[in-house]
C-alpha cells in the first residue's frame, strides 16, 4: 500500500512541476532553475555532512548539469552582450567550483556557489516583481475603461 501511495505522490510531483514549467514565463524559468541547482547542492550538502559520497556526488552532478545545460545553455551571448559573457564566466567558475567541492568535501566552496545561486536568483525574481508591476500599471487604465459607465448619447438628454 505504501508503494503504491509513494508512487502516486511522484507521480503527482511530477505532473504538478511539468504543469508549472508550461505555464512559466522565461524568466520564471530560469527561477526555477536557480532553485534547483540550490537544492541539489543542499543535498549534496547534507549528503557530505553524513559520509555518503556516492549520493554527494549525484546531487553535485546534478547541480552542474542545471548550470551547464540550462543556465549556461539558455545564454544569448548576441542579444545578452557584456552581462551575458559575465553570467557565463561565472556560471563556468561555479562548476569549476562544484567539482572542486566534490573533490576535496569541501562544505565551504558549496556554501559560496549556493551564496552566489542565490543573489543571482533574487536579481531574477526583482525582474519578475518589476515586469509584473509594469504590466498592472499598463492593464489598469484599460480595465478602469472598461468599468466606467458608458456615455449617454445625445438623444438621451434631457429625458428621465
């Protein structure tokens, strides 16, 4: 019975995170991203802390396959110019960085690559807070239109 609710509940976690990937912006998209590789490198955190070398290794491998496959990957070096070839170096010094934690335990080089996800993440999640205000401030004179009473024409005039 336990296996069978376990599965469901994968199952379910899995419709419900491709289901939000759909609907996602890109800029959503790359959030998500951020929040993978941090839980990942959470793991392999944990992981490290308990002397589990093999699970250690498969959550940094993950952490680095989010990075280089999506973050990297998604760059538009033409369009992105300078800050783009900036977030590519650095993108490539975390799984430098990565490797490195994975090769020598080290908790402390994890803690900065997640320090740097992080701020990384939050600038991403400011862009999202503004193009979302941005936009309300564009839909709301349309919508005030739409909600106000309609003129009354001029043979109405005068007529109760």
């Amino acid at each position: 019975m336990n296996a069978t609710i376990d599965r469901a509940a994968s199952s379910y976690a899995k419709v419900d995170v491709e289901v939000g990937v759909l609907g996602a912006s890109p800029e959503a998209l790359v959030v998500m991203l951020y929040d993978g590789a941090i839980k990942a490198i959470g793991i392999a955190r944990s992981e490290m802390l308990r002397k589990d070398y093999a699970a250690k290794g498969a959550q940094l491998s993950k952490a680095i396959g989010i990075i280089e496959e999506g973050l990297l990957a998604a760059l538009d070096p033409v369009a992105g110019g300078e800050i783009a070839a900036n977030l590519q170096a650095l993108y490539e010094y975390m799984t430098r960085q990565l490797m490195l934690a994975n090769l020598h335990n080290s908790v402390e080089i994890l803690d900065e690559v997640t320090r740097l996800l992080r701020e990384l993440k939050g600038a991403w999640e400011s862009l999202i807070t503004m193009q979302a205000s941005r936009s309300a401030a564009v839909d709301a004179p349309a919508a005030q239109a739409s909600q106000a009473p309609a003129p009354r024409s001029s043979a109405s005039y005068g007529k109760a």
